[in-house]
C-alpha cells in the first residue's frame, strides 16, 4: 500500500512539474530566430542568446490560454493538498473522490489551453517555419497523466 501511495504522489508531482514548466518556459512556438509563449515573444541570435523579449499580444484567446493554464496549477495543487488531507481524515474504506475531481479538472484545463492555442496561434497557420516547441508538447503530455492520476484517485480507497 504505502509503494502505491508513493506511486501516485510521484505520479501527480510529475504532472505538477509539467504543467508549471509548459506554462512558465518561453517554447510554445519556435522558429526563425523567434520563441514564443504564454506571456512573451523573444527572438534570440544564431548563438541561442536571447536578445529582446516584447509581451505576448492581448487577444481573448491568448488570455483564455493562459487562466485555463493558471487554473490547472491551481486545481493540481489543490488536489495533492487535498490528497494528503484526506489521506489523514478520510474513514476506512472511503474513496477520495474530491482529489480526484480536482485533479481530473486540471487535466481538462490544460487540455482546453493546448487545444485554444493550437487552433488560434496565428504564426502557426501563415507561416510554416515555426514550429511547436517542447513546452506545447509538455502540456499535452500532462493532459494524459492528469486525467489518469484523477482516475487512480477516484478508484483509490482508503485502508488501514
């Protein structure tokens, strides 16, 4: 039981530090000298210095990427809190259903925000040397492992 537990809370901390990294790292999309994210445009030199960085325009969607990203952190750290309350409060036999619920909705955050910017990003659609970036890529990858450790939460009971 207690390798299971460890499991799980290595589980939920690699989604945690996936999607601070796909919200904070500046490579959601790369290409001609340029990187761009959630927050900021940079463009960098042939060496990889970064030289100037502007702030990410202030369309509707982009902010809509960027509360959905920010409300997944949220509701995945809401959940481990959760969890380890529970873990201590819970009776015998019972199921954590609210760390689950949580964690299940922060994999559906992040995947509404990957799924925003891959349709509205508009470097993407005119011009095809841009690139996604690993930080787009992390975030899809946490939607998966999200979802999965809200699921192991749901299943999971309580024993002694």
């Amino acid at each position: 039981m207690l390798l299971l537990l460890l499991g799980i809370i290595v589980l939920h901390v690699a989604v945690l530090v996936l999607l601070f990294v796909s919200t904070i790292v500046s490579q959601w999309i790369v290409g001609n000298g340029h990187a761009t994210d959630l927050w900021q445009n940079c463009s960098t030199s042939s060496s990889g210095s970064i030289h100037h960085c502007f702030s990410s325009s202030a369309n509707e969607w982009l902010q809509s990427v960027q509360a959905t990203m920010i409300l997944s952190i949220i509701f995945s750290v809401l959940s481990l809190f959760l969890f380890f309350c529970q873990l201590f409060t819970l009776t015998k036999g019972g199921r954590f259903y609210i760390t689950g619920i949580f964690q299940i909705l922060a994999g559906l955050c992040v995947m509404s925000a990957a799924a925003i910017y891959t349709v509205r990003h508009p470097e993407w659609h005119l011009n095809s040397d841009y690139s996604y970036g690993f930080a787009y890529i992390l975030a899809w990858v946490a939607f998966p492992l999200a979802l999965l450790s809200g699921v192991i939460y749901v299943i999971l009971r309580k024993r002694e």
